[in-house]
C-alpha cells in the first residue's frame, strides 16, 4: 500500500456459535466473517459476539511514509550545442522498500542506480516508484547553449588593383569565445 491508500484489511479469527456478530470502531454489528477490508491507516478496536459473550481486540494499520523525491542535482549540457552529457541525480525518501528510476514512462526502470547520465538538452519526466508501485513524477529541464551563428558581410572592391574591400564576419553564441580563421 502506499501512504493515504484505503487498502487496509483485517481478518478476525473467533469462536464462539455460529451466529458471530462483528463490530469495528463502533459501528453497525455485521455478520461478515469478521472480514473488514478498503480501510485507510488508523487504530481500531474489533468487537466480536455471540449469543453468550463478547470480547474485544485492537488493531493498528500502519501505512508507509510519503514517497519523495527530495533533492534532484541537474548538470546541463557543457561544451558545444547537441553534446550529449548533461545528467539528472534523484535522491528519494519514504515509501517502501529499494526504489526504481525511469525516464521513459516506465518502459525502462533502473534498480537502485539514481544517476541518468549522457543526456541532450530537453525535457525529461523522471518516475520514481517503490517496492509497492507507489510512484512520484517530476519533469525536469536540461539545457544547453545556443548553437553558434555566424552573420557574414562583404564591401567589393572599387577597382581592380586596389585594396578597398573589406569581409567581416560575426560569430555568436553566450560560450566562450572561440578562435576565427579567415
């Protein structure tokens, strides 16, 4: 069960004749064979009787804590446009158990690896689920650098012969700036 499910259950074994009468928390008495199920966490008290005596037990349902995705560490995509090396590390708390990572809708599930590497700029659901199928999605963002451009501009010459023309060329990107040949 995951944390806030209503899928609880309790089974009461008694003896007694056989018109056994159930009680859970106050309720109507029930003839149900001592089988109270879709029940959220919570402490109960079950009361049994037949025709002669009655008697009482407690009972707790526990539930596991919230699965959470409590810290993500995003490396965006480093050095020139369209690399493949940006990364998504999940750290998950709560729930039940070893934990499953998937970037692809569940299609593919990493057993307790928390680390997807080699990623390309771009938007990526994480799902993290627990031995329970409990699950927490998250989409995360990794970016990139622009691709650099370039703009070009050229004056002709006036005459053969003479050094009046001029190319220039403009690159643009927010890297670093870059080496130019010409």
């Amino acid at each position: 069960p995951c944390h806030d499910s209503v899928t609880g259950a309790i089974t009461v074994y008694a003896h007694g004749d056989s018109d056994l009468q159930y009680q859970i928390n106050g309720g109507p008495w029930l003839s149900n064979g001592g089988i109270f199920f879709d029940l959220p966490a919570g402490a109960y008290v079950i009361f049994v009787r037949d025709a002669f005596c009655q008697t009482s037990t407690s009972i707790v349902i526990e539930e596991p804590e919230v699965l959470t995705v409590t810290d993500v560490l995003i490396t965006d995509v480093a050095g020139c446009y369209n690399d493949c090396n940006g990364e998504i590390v999940i750290t998950a708390m709560g729930g039940t158990g070893s934990y499953y990572y998937s970037l692809d809708d569940g299609t593919q599930w990493q057993i307790t690896n928390n680390e997807f590497i080699g990623l390309c700029a771009g938007n990526y659901t994480v799902t993290v689920t627990d031995a329970n199928g409990c699950t927490r999605t998250a989409t995360y963002t990794i970016t990139q650098q622009p691709a650099l451009s370039t703009t070009q501009s050229q004056v002709n010459i006036l005459c053969k012969g003479m050094c009046t023309g001029t190319a220039t060329v403009t690159a643009s990107a927010s890297a670093a700036p870059g080496a130019y040949t010409l």
